[in-house]
C-alpha cells in the first residue's frame, strides 16, 4: 500500500471515529462535551452533512434531541435556513419541521419555528398538511399545531386536501379556527377604543372572516363519493355559519348520477338520513320531496334503459341493489306495465315489476296489448298479485 492511499484510509477512519463520538454526545444531549470535542479537534460539523445522505438536524429529530441541542447544531453546521428539503427517496421528502410533527415531538416543532422554521413552506408543492397525510401521521394534534402557527388556511383545498382529513380533523378546522388571532385582536381594539361599528360594519367584519374557508363543490363530491355523511353535517355547519341557511342546491347537485357517479341508493340514503335528521343540515320539506322526486325519475330512466334493450340480467340486478328505494317508493302514474308489455319482456321480470308497482285491477289496454303480442299467460301473472 503506498503512503497516499495510506494516509487515506487513516483520514477515512479518524472521520468515522468522529463521527460516531459526536453522534454519541449528540444522542446524551450533552452540548459541553459535544463543543469541547469539535473545537479540540479543530472538526466543522458542517462537513459531515451529505445532501440527502446525512444530515445533523434531520439525525437529531429523528433521535428527539433537546430543544438546546437542535439549536446548537443549527448554529454550528452554518445552515442557511431551516427550511429545507431532505430527499430520501422519491417519494419520501422530509423538511426538519414535517419530522418533528410526525414524530409528535411538539417542543422541537416550536424550538425549529423560534429558528425561522415556516409552517407554510412547501415541498414539492404539497403543503405541510398533506405532507403529514403521506405520511399517516395528518391527526387532530398535528392539524391543531400546524394551525396555531400561522398555517395558511386557503391551503385547506390545495390536491383535495378535504377528503383527506377525519370527521374530527374536519370539525376542529371549521368550527375552532374560523375566527384568528388577528381578528379577535382587532375586535379588542375596537371594544377597548369604543369604536361605533353600524350593524352592516360589523356583519362584513364577521362575514369577511367566517369565509376564509372557501367550501368547494370538490368537499362535497369527495364526501358524498366516500359516504362520507358526518363529514357533509360538519360541512353545511360551517356553511350554516357563512352563508346564512343556504337551501342544499350545492349539496344536492352532488346527487346528479351524471354529475358524482353516485349509485341511487347511496343517493337515496342520504336524503332519507336528512329526512329523518340523523344528518342535522337545513332543508325545508317542499325542496325535500323535489330531491326525492328527481331520484325517482332518475330511478325510472334506468328501468326504462334495461326494458328498452331487454337487459333482462342488468333488470334483475337493478331491482336487487335498489330494493329499498323501490320498497319506499310511493304511488305513482307512470306505467310499468304497459311500457314492460310492449317490448316484450318476460313474464318473469314483469312478476318483479309488480311486486314493487303493484296494481287493484287489469286495465283493457293491457289485455289488448298481451293479445297483440301473443302473450295472454301475462294477464294471469297479473291476476294473481291483483291488491
């Protein structure tokens, strides 16, 4: 071995040496020994830091250092800011403050913002919420840390962050932090001032707080999607607050099969569940039954798909998976009947059909019909289930 590549390997070794005591002192917290070490040894601690190989302060959170040694370290490694991005995969991305959350380690949270750490910093685009939804760790305490820091609340929508969040999570961003600190300090000035306020003057300072949070028609198509029914509740509890009882238009546009790809029953649930005030939101019973009415000939498009193209399979499914909507569905004028007669469908379909519309008597038109169509068995099949 020559004298260069000896002189190497010795450097190379001196470095792990140090390396591993320094990360020793680091781990017992002990600040003395830990400078006593680096000035003895003349070490910069800046050149352990390999981007996104290693990197002190990511180690020390990782470890739940104490807040004094975090500082020391920001200090002595010479960063430019605390606000950076370490890579350890492509799809892990960590910044000190996002670890300190997910390790719910809150005093080195607060310690990393007193270091110019910026709740609002993003990686990638993404903001810190869904940082910590990537990373399983998006709950009530984080959420409520990271909005007691100065967290912009506009983010709240940013990649459908909504339909992300738990009902709790979802309750204590729209009912605990509608009103900040800046505003309930202007209204303390404006008490303690005796400032006169008109009645229209203190509704648009109230009315320009409370709508901070913009409720998208993406919260309400992520919660309908998801069934999701709480979350709907927390939502129009909020929109109850801004928006002065608004009628459930923006909801109920979700139902639209077009519109959500919702599936009648889940539809169907859901009025049923407003109906009955199991989900408490503002709806008066005339715009009630117009949503029930728009389902029932949503209901009947269908039916008269599957007649229409003797789907007879795609009928039997339809009946079986909407049996609870058909079993509630009140009287109506539309003929089953009449329209199943004339495209030919079998008389077993037409047995189901009567069991969900059933019929007091046969009508001439049906007789004439099953005459015309050869098929006289059918008004036997009616018979027998005659009310």
């Amino acid at each position: 071995m020559n004298n260069i590549n000896k002189d190497k390997l010795e450097n190379h070794l001196i470095i792990n040496q140090n390396r591993k005591i320094i990360l020793q002192f680091l781990r017992n917290n002990d600040i003395k020994k830990l400078q006593n070490f680096i000035i003895n040894n003349n070490i910069k601690l800046k050149s352990f830091n390999v981007k996104n190989k290693f990197d002190f302060l990511i180690y020390a959170i990782s470890k739940n250092v104490s807040p004094s040694m975090l500082s020391f370290l920001f200090k002595k490694c010479h960063y430019k800011t605390i606000n950076y991005k370490f890579v350890l995969n492509e799809k892990n991305i960590l910044t000190p403050l996002l670890l300190a959350l997910i390790k719910s380690n809150y005093v080195l949270a607060k310690e990393i913002i007193k270091n110019g750490g910026d709740i609002n910093y993003k990686m990638v685009n993404c903001n810190i919420l869904y940082c910590l939804f990537k990373y399983k760790s998006l709950n009530s305490k984080n959420v409520k840390f990271v909005l007691n820091h100065g967290f912009n609340i506009n983010s709240i929508n940013d990649y459908n962050l909504i339909s992300y969040l738990t009902t709790d999570t979802l309750q204590l961003i729209l009912k605990n932090y509608i009103f900040d600190n800046a505003f309930v300090l202007n209204m303390l000035f404006i008490y303690v001032n005796k400032l006169k306020l008109s009645e229209k003057e203190l509704n648009d300072l109230i009315s320009s707080e409370t709508n901070k949070i913009e409720v998208t028609d993406e919260w309400h198509q992520n919660a309908l999607l998801d069934s999701k029914y709480n979350d709907i509740e927390e939502i129009y509890y909020y929109k109850d607050i801004n928006y002065n009882r608004y009628e459930l238009k923006q909801l109920l546009s979700c139902l639209e099969m077009e519109y959500a790809f919702l599936r009648i029953p889940e539809q169907y649930r859901l009025l049923k569940q407003v109906e009955t005030q199991q989900i408490k939101i503002p709806m008066t019973r005339k715009y009630l039954n117009k949503q029930f009415n728009k389902l029932y000939r949503l209901l009947f498009r269908f039916l008269n798909y599957f007649i229409d193209y003797k789907k007879l399979h795609g009928l039997r499914e339809f009946f079986r998976e909407n049996e609870s909507v058909f079993r509630d569905i009140p009287f109506t004028k539309y003929d089953m009947i009449t329209y199943a007669i004339k495209r030919d469908i079998s008389n077993h379909c037409i047995n189901r059909i009567l069991t969900y519309f059933p019929v007091s008597e046969i009508k001439d038109q049906w007789r004439e019909i099953a005459i015309e169509k050869k098929n006289r068995s059918v008004i036997k099949i009616i018979q027998k289930t005659l009310r």
